[in-house]
C-alpha cells in the first residue's frame, strides 16, 4: 500500500446529482463550479457551452432539443478537497447514461423542488442508488418561492423515496419572505440577501434564534420561529454519519440554487460527511483504492466530445493506484497489454492533461473501437469489475436500411452503437431482423443521426410487436436447450451475444416466467 496515494485517495468526494428536470440541477452546477473557482460569474456555463460546440453538428442536435446528451465531469478543489462532479444527461430518454454514471460515483446528491416535492424521475434515480447503497446528500430547492411546507416535503421524502431526513438547516420563511436558514446544531442563523445569485454571496451569521439580533431580523415571526424549530428538533432525526454512508439517512439542506444561497452551507458539510473512495469488488476480489497498482473500469464512452475530433473518448472511474502518462495498462477483455499516454482529464469541459489521478477521479482514453462499457484495465491482474449494468430496454424498433447494400456498414455502426451503450441491438434468432431497444425514444433518432453522419447508412424504423428484454440464463444446460426449443419463435441474441427472451406482451412474459422456473429471466445485465 502506498501512503502518498492514501492520502491523496482520501480528499477525493466523487459524486453526481440526481433530480427530476427543472428541480435546479443545471443552476447548482454552476454555483458549485462557482465556489470551487472553476467559473469566475454564474450564468456563464450554459451560453459558453453553446459557443463552443456551435460548429459540430452533432451538437446542433442537442441544440435543437435543448437538452444536454452529453456527460461530463469537472473536477475542482474545495477546502481540503478535490471535488469531481459527473454531470448526468437531463433528459429521460437518457436514462440508462446516467444510471451507469451513478455506478461510478461515491455518493449522490439529491435537487428536490420545494414547491413540487419528491417528482418521478427522482424515484426511479433513487432506486438506482439503492442498488449500491448509496450515500445521499438532500438539498431542498427554490426557497425563494412559495413552498410546501417543509416539514410536509420531508415526510414525502421519507415515505416515498424510504430514506430517513435529517435536516441540518431548517427554512426561515419561503418566497417573498424567505429570511435564511437556521443551522439546528450550531443554533447559528445565515442570512438570505437577494441577488446575490451570480458571484459567491456574502457569509452573513446570526448566532443564536433568541438573541436581539436574531429577532430584528425575524420581526414579528420570531416566536413562531422558534416555536417551529422546537418542534422540528424533537420530531426529526438527528444526523448519524454511519447511518448516512450506508445509505439510510440523508442530511437535508435547505436554499435556492438560483440565488446561490444555501449551496455554500451544503458543500461545507458534504466535504467533510461524504465518502472517500471505497473498495470495489471484482469477480476474483477485492479492490482497495490505496492498492499502489492502477485499476479502472469504464462506465460511459461518449462520441465526439470534440468536433475537430471525430472521436470516441471512453470514461474511467479510476479504483486503486495512481495513473501516470505513457503507462502500460492491461485491458483484462482483450487479454491485451496497450500504452495510454493521452488520457484525458474533464476540467469545467476544458480537455487538460491528466496531472495526479487517484481512485475517484476520472480519466478519458481515446477510443477506436476496442473499448466498451464494462471494461476493466490495469497494470497487468486480470479484474473484471463488477456491478456496471445493462438494463432491459423498454421500446423497439426494427431497423431497415433504404441501401440493402450497405449491411455491412449498418452491422458495424449498430454493434459500435451498442458496445458504447447509446443503444442496444437484438438479433432474432428465426430471422435477419436487426431489432433496436433503446429506454427513451429519443435514442432512436440520435442512433438514425449518427448511423448517417458517422458510417454513411441511412434508416429506417418500422415497429415491432415486442414488449420487452429479458436476459435468460439456466443453472441446468438441458432445460435452456428445452426451453430455446420451445421459445425459439421470441428469441433473440444481443450485441454482446448474450440470449434474450423478446415477449410480445406482458402476459406472455408472465406465463414463461410460470411455465419455466428453472430459467432466470433478467430485466438487468452486468458486464
Ligand atoms: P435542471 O433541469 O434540473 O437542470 O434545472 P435548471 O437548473 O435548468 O432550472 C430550471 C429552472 O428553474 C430555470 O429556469 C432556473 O432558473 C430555475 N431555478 C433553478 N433554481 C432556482 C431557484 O432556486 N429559485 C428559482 N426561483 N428558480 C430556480
């Protein structure tokens, strides 16, 4: 073990934010990125962002959407920190993007809106995190509104999303009165000055709710204040660290993103409470990240990051050691050994050289089709990482080509597409069908795009009576034969050449899992 590289380990807070669209994730970005001095003034990412790419049009698609197809990560240091946020596709049909994105992080943090409470997207983000347990950080959003009633916003997140809430800072007022916010265990108000929403406002304290001070600020509300903060004192639970990294209790802070207010207090408790890189299982063992060998997986490759660069960059959530220029990495698929000595680090979407990378910082290898999701390198173990997942795609498509000559081209840029994980390709076992699954319907037209744009074949889709994906493996080879006998007519195998069960409705899925106990029929797949 290497104590240089503990020590840088243990500053790293690697994590993402998970919220529903609109509840602010974009606005707390960039007030994030504003305290750890990446952004000089907010308001500034999204126009810089569009300037940049205005000339790939790849990007005028997103564009054109509006919406953000794009990943990236930006790293920034924060007192004794080094912060790396993974930015998450907004967009729903994008889902699967950033439900790998969350398999590489450390810890989550939630954006609820304060007027809308706990919203769809967030559920089911949610249930990603559970898989891993984990950790969450809470921020309730948009105090400079009219909100719910936060002790009411709470029990929504308590019951529905199954988390225990610990507030740390309670509200003073919403919209138009909305005062600041009231630390519960250091009894210090912090106080809400309007406009302060494009630089780092002021740290404006209060110490004490019943002191002189405390009430000129608070008026005539003061008692009702105080009165509330009794109750929510003895109703709520007291923060517990353990309970928190285990995924069992979130810290909730309350603010407006938009104002840069409340942002502050939440990243000076996040970078103190959050976790440091922890150990990663493999299928042979475990991964500890001080281990001095280099040890990453890949959990997202991204197509054409740089216009000029018609390129595929893959992502690596970097699990023990430290990287260093020209190193030789093995690639435990391939059995093989290559030589990195142009990776990549995604500073504020700046490309910069990769200068000190430890476990919990990304790195980006360029890709010319050798690498996909899943993928484990090192410095010559043979590790594969386990827990990075494949999801049964819930829309299908079948894919026809206008040119029946160019099949050759199609099958390359499907199985490339789908080695990226921008789409999933199915091929029936009865047929020459090429069938698409994809989780959003805007993956389909973004696979039509870049089938054109990227290998010259121009699609089209027609429909197909397919309800859903099921991966099926059996502990006994005779009963799968039995079973492909009998299912053959709805099988299919995937990219990856893995057998899946494609039914045609709901119900038939339902009598096949009851007819067949012995075959496990799989909604996700590991790599
Ligand atoms: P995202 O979809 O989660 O990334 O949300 P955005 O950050 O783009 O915010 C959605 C909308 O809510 C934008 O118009 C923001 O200006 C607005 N917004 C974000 N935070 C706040 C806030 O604290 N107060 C108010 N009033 N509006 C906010």
């Amino acid at each position: 073990m290497s104590n240089a590289i503990s020590q840088e380990v243990a500053t790293r807070r690697t994590f993402a934010i998970i919220s529903h669209p609109d509840a602010g994730k974009t606005t707390i970005t960039e007030k994030l990125l504003l305290f750890g001095r990446l952004i000089q003034t907010a308001g500034s990412v999204k126009g810089k962002r569009n300037d940049k790419h205005a000339t790939s049009d790849w990007m005028a698609m997103e564009q054109q959407r509006g919406i953000s197809v794009t990943s990236s990560v930006m790293q920034f240091p924060y007192r004794d920190a080094v912060v790396n946020l993974l930015d998450t596709p907004g967009h729903e049909d994008f889902s699967e993007d950033t439900y790998r994105v969350l398999t590489a992080v450390d810890s989550a943090l939630m954006v609820v809106d304060g007027a809308k409470g706990v919203e769809e997207r967030t559920i089911k983000l949610m249930e990603v995190c559970r898989l891993r347990d984990t950790p969450i950080f809470t921020f309730v959003n948009k105090l400079d509104r009219d909100t719910r009633d936060p002790i009411e916003v709470l029990d929504e997140i308590e019951t529905v999303l199954n988390i225990r809430c610990a507030p740390i800072y309670w509200p003073l007022g919403n919209g138009k009165g909305f005062q600041g916010v009231y630390n519960l265990y250091t009894d210090t108000i912090h106080v809400y000055e309007h406009g302060q929403g494009s630089k780092i406002p002021e740290d404006k304290r209060i110490q004490g709710l019943r002191s002189d001070e405390a009430k000129a600020l608070l008026g005539a509300y003061a008692d009702d204040y105080a009165d509330e903060i009794e109750l929510v004192k003895g109703a709520s639970n007291e923060f517990d660290l353990e309970a928190y990294q285990a995924g069992e209790l979130t810290p909730v802070f309350f603010g407006t993103a938009l104002g840069n207010f409340g942002v502050r207090e939440l990243l000076d408790d996040f970078v103190q409470w959050a976790p440091a890189p922890r150990a990663r299982a493999t299928e042979t063992r475990v991964v500890q990240p001080e281990e001095a060998p280099f040890s990453a997986f890949v959990f997202k490759i991204q197509a054409n990051m740089d216009p000029k660069h018609r390129d595929r960059i893959a992502f690596l959530r970097v699990c023990s050691g430290r990287y260093s220029k020209g190193m030789k990495l093995h690639h435990s698929r391939l059995g093989k050994d290559i030589r990195i000595s142009d990776a990549v680090t995604f500073k504020a979407g700046e490309r910069e050289q990769a200068d000190i990378v430890v476990s919990g910082d990304i790195v980006g290898f360029h890709n010319h089709g050798t690498i996909q999701i899943g993928d484990t390198f090192t410095e010559g173990e043979d590790l594969q990482f386990t827990g990075i997942p494949h999801f049964a795609p819930e829309l299908f498509q079948r894919i026809r080509l206008k040119d029946p000559m160019k099949t050759k081209q199609l099958q390359k840029g499907l199985r490339q597409l789908s080695e990226e994980g921008s789409v999933q390709v199915f091929m029936p076992m009865r047929n020459n069908d090429l069938i698409v699954g994809a989780v959003g319907v805007l993956q389909f037209e973004v696979v039509a795009y870049r089938l054109k744009d990227e290998y010259k074949v121009d699609c089209i889709y027609e429909p197909v009576n397919i309800f859903s994906a099921r991966w099926v493996t059996a502990d006994d080879p005779a009963k799968l034969e039995e079973f492909k006998k009998k299912a053959y007519d709805n099988l299919s195998v995937d990219g990856g050449d893995h057998l899946t069960y494609l039914p045609p409705t709901r119900v038939n899925l339902s009598l096949m899992e009851e007819r067949w106990p012995d075959i496990k029929f799989r909604a996700t797949r590991e790599h």
